[in-house]
C-alpha cells in the first residue's frame, strides 16, 4: 500500500486513542478515560498499525511503552488533538450529574470509597466515576476528570486547592512483630527493626520525640504501599501514615507503638481547575467532603495530633 493510501483518512478516533495509551501508559486506564472497552482499544491500535505499516506500541510488564516509531508519532500529532479538544471545549455538552474524580489508590481504598456510600445515598441524581491512579491528574488534558484529591503543599498552579486534614506519622507494626519483641514497651524504639525511607522521616521523628536511631534500617521503601505492607507482614516498624493505615488499625492487622504523632510534610486537598467551580455535582461532592473531612479530624484527633479517646 502506498504511504500516501496508507495516512489519508485515518479515523481520528484511532488516533485519540493512541494518544491516552502512550500518555496514559496503561490500556485499561486509556480504555476508561475514553469510555472504550479494553479489546476496542486494543482493536483500534492493531488497526492503526496495519493502516501505518509500523509497530507503535510495544506491551511491558506494567502497561505499554511507546516504540521509536510511536514516539514519533505522538510528538507530531499531540498538539494537533490537544489543539482540537481546546478548540471544542467551550462546545462540549457538561454533564452536572455526572462527576470523574481522580484519587491515589491508598487514598481510594482506606478513606474515600468506605464513605462513598454515604455520598451516593445523600446525592443518588450524581453518578460516580472513581479514577484510582497515582499520576498527577493533568485537567487541561485529561477534561473528562473533574476533580482531584491529592496529597501534597496545596501549591499546584492553575487549580483551586482547598485543604481537607493533616496527614500524621506513627510508629506501626503488627502483632506478630510485637509480641516477637516482648510487648509495646519491652525496649527502646531505636532498637526495634524500623523500615526507612527516602525522605528521612525517622530523622524528623527522633529530632521531634527524643531517642536514639538506629545504626541501620531492616529496610528501605520508597513507596507507602510497600512500606505498609512490609509492617503488615512483620518486617518491621513502619512510620505509617494515619489515615492510610486507619482500616488496617481499627482491624488490629497494626499495632500503634506509641500516642505520639509527627505532623507529616504533605497534607491532603481537593482540587479542581477553576471553570468546574460551577458544576453542580462537584458542589454537592465538595461539599459532602468537606463535612467529611471536618468527621475525620473529630474522629482522630488529627487537628492536634492527640489520639482520640
């Protein structure tokens, strides 16, 4: 086939699909974002590499990767859809009863969904899409998203940032690792095995709290998701997050060692892009979260960082 029969009228569709695959990384998230079913997606990009005669996109152990040929393609068509959705979106038909909202699966998991009920009860006219992903959510892209919650200064440009509660650090570890160690109170923490991390939190805690640290850590994660597991499988102590850890506390699955608290660097937000300020189902979830928030701080002690009674 000639290149020229090859290139003309390819199905923007396809195109777009491309696109959120190689930016995205993951067809299924792709798939979601586009509201495909993963085999259409997948069946849209085998049908652009035939068209093309080129391997676009190359599968990895955690999504898919872009080829040389694919990288190409996306720096010369991005900014052409990019420039296309910008152009049609004072056109777009919004749907106030329908809200995408972005969250980090931690996030997700431990504290958003088990109150979502709630939410969905009070509001059943707004329907829900929940997007679990760890990526910064990117709202001049990704337009289908209304609102994000994350974790961080509040100082992102171009979004409304509004703060729901203070992160805490406490020492954590399961049963089995403290009945091992003889019981909450059998030693010093520094002698305990502690489970470090990239962003020298142990540091802040034995500055803040007195003691002695360790001369080494049992080891090192540079993530929460493995730093917690690796508490709940008795590795050692975490410095877990509070809010975080809080299904697997109340479960007794982890064991607070200490009342003590250490204010975390990052707190948690929602944000928004300033032009979904008037979405009447943001303002009903904004709202919602926000009383839920004021719960959580009630509930935990966190305005003060006391354990609540």
């Amino acid at each position: 086939m000639p290149p020229e029969s090859r290139t003309s009228r390819l199905p923007l569709h396809a195109l777009q699909g491309f696109v959120a695959a190689a930016r995205i990384g993951n067809l299924s998230r792709a798939a979601e974002s586009l509201n495909l079913t993963v085999s259409a997606l997948s069946h849209q990009m085998r049908g652009l590499e035939a068209r093309l005669g080129q391997q676009l996109l190359v599968r990895k152990s955690r999504g898919v990767g872009l080829t040389p040929d694919g990288q190409r393609l996306l720096e010369r068509i991005a900014p052409h859809l990019d420039a296309i959705g910008q152009a049609l979106q004072p056109f777009a038909a919004r749907h106030d009863n329908r809200l995408a909202v972005s969250a980090t699966p931690s996030m997700a998991s431990a504290w958003l969904v088990p109150r979502l009920g709630g939410f969905l009860a009070a509001h059943p006219q707004v329907e829900i899409s929940l997007q679990s992903t760890e990526s910064v959510v990117d709202f001049s892209r990704e337009t289908q998203i209304v609102a994000a919650l994350r974790i961080g200064m509040g100082q992102w440009p171009g979004v409304v940032s509004e703060h729901l509660f203070d992160e805490w650090l406490v020492p954590m570890a399961s049963p089995a690792l403290v009945e091992r160690m003889g019981g909450l109170q059998a030693r010093p923490l520094g002698e305990w095995p502690l489970l470090g991390d990239p962003d020298g939190q142990w540091e802040r805690w034995f500055e803040t709290f007195g003691g002695q640290p360790p001369a080494r850590y049992a080891a090192v994660f540079d993530d929460s998701e493995s730093h917690h597991r690796a508490a709940l499988d008795s590795v050692g102590v975490a410095l877990g997050r509070v809010t975080r850890a809080r299904l697997l506390l109340d479960a007794g699955q982890l064991l607070l060692l200490t009342a003590q608290r250490l204010k975390a660097r990052y707190s948690h937000w929602l944000v928004y892009p300033p032009e979904a300020a008037t979405h009447r189902g943001l303002q009903a979830f904004r709202a919602w979260l926000h009383e839920e928030a004021a719960e959580h701080v009630r509930h935990t002690g966190d305005e003060t960082g006391d354990p609540a009674p």
